[in-house]
C-alpha cells in the first residue's frame, strides 16, 4: 500500500473521530441542557403553586375574617335592636298599663260623683254661695280602737279628712289644697279646701264612723277663702 493511500485512510478516520467527539459533546451538552430546564421547571413551578397556595390561604383567611366580623356587627347590632324593640314594647306597655290604671280610676271617681245623691242645704254663714248634703259613705280607714281627733300635719285623721274631702267636693286629691282642718264637735271636723289655683273654695263637714272612718255629711261652696 502505498504512502499517499494511507494519509488518505488515516485523515479519513481522524475525521470521522472528530466528529463523533463533537456529536458527544453536543449530547451531553443537551442532556445537560435539559436536565436543567426540567430542574427549573419542577423547582420553580412548584415554588409559584405554594406561593400561590399561601396566597390563597391568607386571601381566604382574611376574607373569612372579614366576613365574621361583618357577622359579629350584624348580630350584635341585631341583639341591640332586639334589646331596643323589646324596651320600648315594655315602656309602651307600661305606659298603656298606667293610663288604662288611670282611666279605671277616673272612672270609678266618676261613677261615685253619679252615684252621690244631693239636695240643698242652710248655709252657715253669709260667706256661703252654695251649700248641699249628700249621700256619701265613710272612706275606711286604718285606725283601730278607741278613736282620738288629731289634726296635726302628717296624722292619720288629717290624711284621711283630706281623702273624704277631695270626694265630697269632687277635687283630685293630689292637686287640691288643704287650707285648714279644724274641731267641729265631738268627733267631728270642718276641713277648707280648694282647687290648685284656687278657683273653687270648699267648706266640708264631715264625722266620724268607728272602724269606717270619716264621713262627709255637708259640703259648702265658699264665695272666698276665709283661711287664706
């Protein structure tokens, strides 16, 4: 074989060893290549899902807690309106329970006054405009045994000569005046009385029932108060 000949082979082969170094080397850098993208890929992507995920929860977390204090504030605010609604039906209530105390009340002072029955009477003195009797009944009382007058301020007999007044001359007991309780006998008294702004003066004579308390038996309408 000649020399030419085997230059030819020999450069034949080096090239053909050169380039199946380079294919190799090629390879194995793709290989490499693609390892790493699939490195990347697994790694990063699973760092954006739990990032993501985190996210998630906090945004849920936070909307959850949002939504139970959104909660709170109604229920509470509902338990005030409850609580409100059901003061004010009370007091509403209340109210009702006191005027119709109040109408029973009137009412049964009115029904007395038609019941009370009057015919004239002499006057007893010139100060006298009108004077009349009456059918009233003793108003009770809380006085027990033996029966001594006591007009002092406070006293049972001057709390109950004021009751039986306010009857008799048909004043509200609670806006009417008692401007003097004086003796009138022997267990009687003459009580003077009038309305808050003394409008209308009363002369009332009353006597005393034992274990029933005191009676109106006389009621004069005064022209002036006299007591004053």
């Amino acid at each position: 074989m000649s020399e030419s000949e085997n230059n030819s082979r020999f450069n034949k082969f080096e090239k053909r060893r050169k380039n199946t170094k380079a294919i190799s080397i090629f390879l194995l850098v793709g290989a490499f290549l693609l390892i790493l993208l699939l490195g990347i890929w697994f790694f990063g992507g699973g760092n954006n899902e739990t990032a993501n995920d985190s996210t998630t929860d906090e945004e849920g977390n936070s909307s959850d807690f949002l939504i139970t204090e959104e909660d709170e504030a109604e229920s509470n605010e509902d338990s005030e309106n409850d609580s409100t609604n059901n003061d004010a039906t009370t007091d509403e209530e209340s109210t009702e329970d006191n005027e119709a105390d109040e109408e029973e009340n009137d009412n049964e002072a009115n029904e007395e006054e038609d019941n009370t029955e009057t015919e004239a009477a002499e006057p007893s003195d010139d100060n006298v405009e009108e004077a009349y009797t009456g059918n009233w009944e003793p108003i009770g009382t809380e006085q027990e045994g033996p029966h001594t007058l006591n007009f002092d301020d406070g006293s049972k007999d001057r709390v109950e000569i004021k009751k039986a007044a306010s009857i008799a001359a048909g004043l509200n007991e609670d806006d009417m005046v008692v401007w003097w309780v004086g003796n009138n006998g022997a267990q009687k008294a003459i009580a003077t009385v009038s309305d808050s702004v003394e409008t209308e003066v009363y002369r009332v004579f009353l006597s005393w029932i034992d274990n029933e308390g005191w009676q109106p038996t006389k009621v004069e309408i005064l022209i002036e108060n006299d007591k004053k």
